[in-house]
C-alpha cells in the first residue's frame, strides 16, 4: 500500500480525526472510504462528457477552436515531422 502525504486546512483535518474517533477507525480508513465513494460517484457533468464522446460528438467551440489553431500554422512547407503526430 502506498502512502501520501496531502495537505488539508485545520479545521477539515480536526473533521476528519473527530469523525475517524466517532467511528472507531483510521484517518486513513475515512479518508480511504471518502475517496472511493467520490470516484465512484455518477457525477452528471462527467457523464455527459463521456456519452458525447461515445457518440462523437464535438463541442462547436472546440472546433472553432481548432481550425483557428490550423489557420495559424502557415504553409506546410515540411511535412517530415507528421507521422510523429500520431503516437
């Protein structure tokens, strides 16, 4: 098992301890449990991004974004460098 170190305020750290007593268990293990629960949490913002993604679509600002970034590349006078682009 790894260990970390984090930094948290004061009084979030004096939460966590006070609770870890109130259950009878580590701050370690609250902290432990805490992160499962929010990494498997259906959080509605992310899911929407990922149902986009399975579907293909693409946010219109991104592309507009992009073929901006295109525009702004000049002339292809050495293409030597493409393949790389794809690994």
């Amino acid at each position: 098992m790894s260990k970390v170190m984090v930094s948290l305020p004061d009084n979030l750290l004096q939460q966590i301890d006070d609770e870890a007593r109130k259950r009878s268990t580590s701050r370690s293990a609250l902290i432990t449990a805490a992160a499962r629960r929010e990494l498997a949490r259906d959080d509605p913002e992310v899911r929407a991004d990922r149902d986009a993604n399975r579907r293909g679509d693409v946010d219109p600002h991104v592309i507009d974004l992009t073929s901006a970034a295109i525009v702004d590349w000049g002339p292809a006078d050495d293409w030597a460098d493409w393949a790389d682009a794809t690994k």
